[in-house]
C-alpha cells in the first residue's frame, strides 16, 4: 500500500506563487533600491513623477503589443505608426484653426480612428494577405516612416496655435489629485486591456490562437477575426499613446517614435508574456514599461554609462529576459 503525500502547507492553503508573474515586479523593486544606492535624489518624489509620467507612451502602446504577441503575432511598425499619426494630428489640427475644445475632440477622434486604421490594414495583410507578421510590419514600418518625413518635408510639424497648445497642455502637463493624467491614461488602459485579455471570450480566443492555431481553429475560433482584431487594439492604442504625446512638445518630426518598438516589445517581454505567443499579462508590460525608463534614468543620474547606450541596454535587456524565460520554461516541464 503506498503511503499518501501530505500537501504542502502552500497546497493547503491553495495558493502558489507564480515567478514569472511576479518576477518584473521583483526586478522594479531591486532597480528602485539601486537607484537609490547611485543616488539619494532618484528617490525623490518629484523625479519618481517624471519616470512613471515619460513611460507612459511606451506602456500605453505596449499594452497593444502584448494582445499582438499574445496571439503570436508581431508589430515592428507602432513606432514610425506612432510619428505619422502624430503628424496627421498636428495637420488637422493647424487646418481647423482656432483653439475650440470641439476642433481639439475632432483631432482626437482623426488620432484614434487613423491609428485603428493603420492597425486594421496591417492585420488584414497578415490574415487575409497570409503574409508573416514580421515581413508586414516591416513594410508598413518604412512606410509610416516615409509618409511622416514626407508630410514634413523632412522638417518638424509644429502645432500652428499658441492658443490650441495652451488648450492642449493639461493632457500631458496636467494632474488629478496629485496624479499626472498619462499616468491615469495608461492605468485606465491597463485596466480595460485586462478584463478584455482576462475576463472576455475574446481574451480567451487571443490566448488560444497564440498557443495553437490549430487546435483553435478546431475548436471553432475565427482565427482570421481575432488575429486582425489585436492589430486594430495594437492601432487603437498608438493613437492613445500619441494623445498624450503630442501636448508634450507640440510637433511631429521624422524621428518621433524612433526605436518605439524595440522599447514596446521589450516591454512585454519583461512583462512576462511570452514571445512565442499563448500568454499576455498586461500589468508585468505596465511593469517592465515602467523599468525601461527607470533603467534610463538611472543611467542618466548615475553617470555609470552613457546615456547614448540605452538602446544597447534595452536590446540586451529583451535577450536577458528571453533567457530567463526559457530557463523558467525548462523548470517547469
């Protein structure tokens, strides 16, 4: 007769920990004490403001980037999409004239629609197209790209009215309760993406076509639908990302969103969603969002490394965690 097992007091309890969920919330602590360590002002609260307050535009736009990639997809384009939406924004603004909260609404609502718009044509040539992702969102990376350098002459697209910056200023500069407002922009985001992933058939479907299409598509998921219906999200929260970039500086050039996509995907990876599709988890992309800049900053404080090597850090970082993904994937087979 075998001798039972008694639980464990974690299975008694009927909890567990979850590393690779808790892990980038982990590694924001350990960057917090460093920081602090390199030096005493990084703990300020003012400087703490300005860190959550400059990654916003990267953790609104990777949220879109964790349904992308959830699914097993991939969007190299947000960055330059970012800078044409950005442009066209500008445009349409100095087109109307004036400085009238329904001009400025209108310009929000150009951002949102052509941002989804941007999305929908790239998830329809990677469905209906059958084209990869990667080759795709490469195309229509150099596209965007082209499109904002042409529209500016390859120049800056500035923001004509005095009076409609002034109108617009808030959205970026602006605060509720002591709370900047792209910080509340990103945690509604985040909010809302996550009972989208989590709690919604939709979510469900999203995770099932990143782990198996096959198996989806016999179970009856319209692969085609929700692979193109993360593109549009992916689009949709450019345009969120670029609502609340564009009263920071009032313009648009040919190098805005410049490596936007590295830092988005790099983002989510640390986050904790896997690369290969299958899994998102939208508050570890808020977390790792939020370490990029941290990273950054505390290059910046410290003087340990050029502040002109972050791009080589954030490349190294995706490397680092991708590794430790699949040493926490071996572990758990």
């Amino acid at each position: 007769m075998s001798q039972a097992v008694s639980p464990t007091p974690a299975r008694r309890l009927g909890w567990r920990f979850d590393m690779r969920a808790l892990s980038p919330f982990l590694a924001l602590a350990a960057l917090l004490v460093l920081g602090t360590v390199l030096n005493p002002d990084f703990m300020s609260v003012s400087n703490l403001t300005n860190v959550v307050t400059r990654s916003a535009f990267i953790a609104i736009i990777a949220v879109g980037t964790t349904f992308v990639i959830a699914s097993g997809g991939l969007d190299l384009s947000v960055g330059s999409m970012s800078a044409f939406v950005a442009g066209m924004m500008i445009l349409f603004l100095n087109a109307m004239g004036g400085a009238e909260w329904t001009t400025l609404a209108m310009a929000m609502g150009v951002a949102l629609v052509l941002g989804a718009a941007c999305g929908l044509a790239n998830g329809l040539m990677v469905t209906v197209g059958r084209i990869e992702p990667f080759i795709v969102t490469l195309g229509t990376m150099g596209i965007f790209r082209a499109l904002i350098m042409y529209l500016a002459a390859g120049g800056t697209i500035t923001m004509a009215s005095y009076e409609m910056r002034d109108l617009y200023r808030p959205f970026y500069f602006g605060d509720v309760l002591g709370i900047p407002v792209p910080v509340i922009a990103f945690l509604a985001v985040a909010s809302v993406a996550s009972l989208i992933l989590y709690k919604t058939p939709f979510g469900r479907h999203v995770v099932a076509v990143g782990s198996n299409q096959d198996v989806a598509r016999y179970s009856g998921v319209p692969i085609a639908r929700v692979i193109t219906l993360t593109y549009v999200i992916q689009g949709l929260c450019v345009g969120l990302a670029v609502l609340a970039y564009v009263p920071r500086l009032g313009s648009a050039t040919p190098t805005t969103g410049l490596l936007w996509e590295l830092q988005a995907i790099a983002a989510v990876v640390i986050g904790g969603t896997a690369l290969r599709g299958g899994r998102g988890r939208i508050w570890g992309t808020i977390a790792g969002a939020i370490i990029l800049e941290v990273v950054g900053n505390i290059m910046v404080l410290s003087n340990l490394v050029s502040e002109y090597l972050i791009g080589a850090v954030q490349g190294a970082i995706i490397i680092i965690a991708m590794l430790v993904q699949r040493s926490l994937q071996q572990r758990s087979q």
